[in-house]
C-alpha cells in the first residue's frame, strides 16, 4: 500500500482529513476538524482510497468504522502529521489542537473528572463537556460527536474500546430524621414492610439503582414509584439530605453527607452491590490531547 502520488509527492492534505474521520469516527465530525465541507471531505477519502487501492472506512447507521487498511495507515502517519502540525505551530502558524469532547454522567464528571483534569486545562487543553445517560452518550461517541465518554454501562459491540476505570458502591441511604422512624430490624428481615409509606427518590423513572438494590440485597423485584425523579443524583443527594425521603446512592457521591451525619445508612451489607464505570474511546489513533485526557483520567481513577 502506497500513500504517494504518481510523481512520488504525498498528498498530506488528504492524509490530514482522513487522520480526522479516523479519529472522529465519522465524516461530518472530521470535516469539523479540518474545517472542509462534508462533500469536499468525502471526495478526498474516495481520491485517498483510489490511490491506495483499498477501502478505508465502512459506513454505519451512525459515523464510520475504520478498515484493517484505515487503521494501519492511521498508525503510520499520526505521529508524524501530528509532529509536522507542532513544527507547524512554532514557525507561527496556527495550528491548535482541537478541543476534546469529553462526556459522562454529570454526576461523575463534577466530583471525578473535571477535576483529575485541571492540570491538563491548566496546560493548554481545551474540554467541551457533555452529561447525560450513559447509552445515549455512547451513540453519539460511535457517530464522532465525542472523543472520550465515561459510561456506567458496558459498551457493546467492536466500534469502541473501553477500559475499566472504577467501581462505585451502591447505599442506602437517608436524613436521619426519616431514618429514626424506620425499623431496622423489620427492615433487614422485610424491606417492603419496613420502608412502606417512605417516599423514593430516583435519577430516572424506573428507579434503576434502587431496583438493583433491592434485587441485590433483599433479593426481590421492587414495583414502587418514584415520589422524586430528577436527573442528577447531586440534587437526588440532596434532596434525601433534606428530609424528602430515602435512595440509593453511589458511596463516592454522599461520602461529605455521611461523614457529617447528614446522611446515615440504612444498611450496611456483607456484599454491598456495585457497579463498574467504564472509560471509552473509538479504536484508531487518537488525538494528542485525546490520549492525553484518556491516560489522565486512567491514572487518577486509581485514587477513585
């Protein structure tokens, strides 16, 4: 496989925009980054792969997923286009580093992330930062409009990589006005019995860490509805904190709250359950401060 034209010039133009699909994972979000029309970034990946004699991406119902020749071309040529832009930059023409799109749950990212990255920003690297649900954000990580997702949920699939970054325990949680009215005992013999008439309170609809809960711990199927729903645990926190009722809450997240005794446990089982948060990237060669982002956070969920 050559990457040279006819009279032995490379065409570092095309090999640029096809770099960005690679590491976009889609072609709309390439032609963002190098700052082409979709069309004119389309023309240059047919001309690329006629010169090669070889198909570079196929095409999925969202974004691209890169061939066996898309990704050895891309191990090739990163370092050096990626070297050639930093040569760029220091004879004064403008070369920045594109933003990294990081997204998660916003819960994660306010109490982990964004701050394991401060010295990053502090060194230059630009974040553009989405929350969300975690299948909704993994969608849009395969069609390209994010480089680095942190999901509560396993990815599927071969279109992206996925590392384990930590595990979170589940507890249960409330005021301790509220706890005082609740019968311990009943309540390690017969949840239902001992928790009826107290209000639930959930991140989502379907009160899915608390159905996790109850078929972990008590071991049966919770048919409750939610008095509360709001979509992010921090307010869930405080709104237990203030007396409205009793969740289930990741440990790391009401930690200060049961420290201080705003908060106390319900329970505090032999086999507490937990759920594993996961780091995920698109396969390929990622950007400079992709890589710096993904290996940042990597290190300091070791702490987590």
């Amino acid at each position: 496989m050559s990457d040279r034209d006819s009279d032995g010039n490379v065409d570092l133009n095309q090999l640029r925009t096809f770099l960005a699909v690679h590491r976009a994972g889609s072609i709309t979000a390439g032609a963002r980054m190098v700052g082409l029309s979709q069309p004119t970034v389309t023309g240059q990946l047919q001309a690329l792969e006629k010169r090669l004699g070889a198909r570079l991406f196929e095409r999925l119902p969202r974004g691209v997923a890169p061939t066996a020749a898309a990704t050895e071309l891309a191990a090739r040529i990163a370092a050096p286009l990626d070297a050639l832009g930093t040569v760029a930059a220091r004879r004064g023409e403008p070369a920045p580093q594109p933003a990294v799109r990081l997204a998660g749950p916003a819960e994660v990212l306010a109490v982990h992330a964004l701050p394991a990255l401060a010295p990053l920003v502090a060194r230059g690297v630009r974040l553009v930062v989405g929350a969300g649900l975690s299948d909704e954000l993994l969608g849009a990580l395969r069609a390209g409009q994010f480089d680095v997702v942190v999901s509560a949920v396993r990815p599927r699939g071969r279109t992206v990589i996925a590392e384990p970054l930590f595990d979170e325990e589940f507890v249960l949680v409330a005021a301790p006005s509220v706890a005082a009215r609740i019968d311990t005992g009943v309540l390690r013999a017969e949840a239902p019995a001992a928790l009826s008439g107290f209000p639930l309170l959930s991140y989502a609809p379907d009160l899915p860490i608390l159905r996790r809960y109850w078929r972990h711990v008590f071991g049966i199927r919770l048919t409750a509805e939610a008095a509360v729903v709001v979509a992010d645990l921090r307010a869930v926190t405080a709104a237990v904190a203030a007396g409205a009722g009793i969740s289930v809450l990741p440990r790391y997240l009401c930690a200060a709250e049961l420290d201080s005794g705003a908060l106390v446990p319900l329970l505090e089982p032999d086999d507490p359950p937990i759920n594993t948060v996961f780091l995920v990237r698109r396969p390929g060669s990622p950007a400079p401060h992709v890589e710096l982002v993904y290996q940042r956070l990597i290190t300091a969920a070791r702490q987590w």
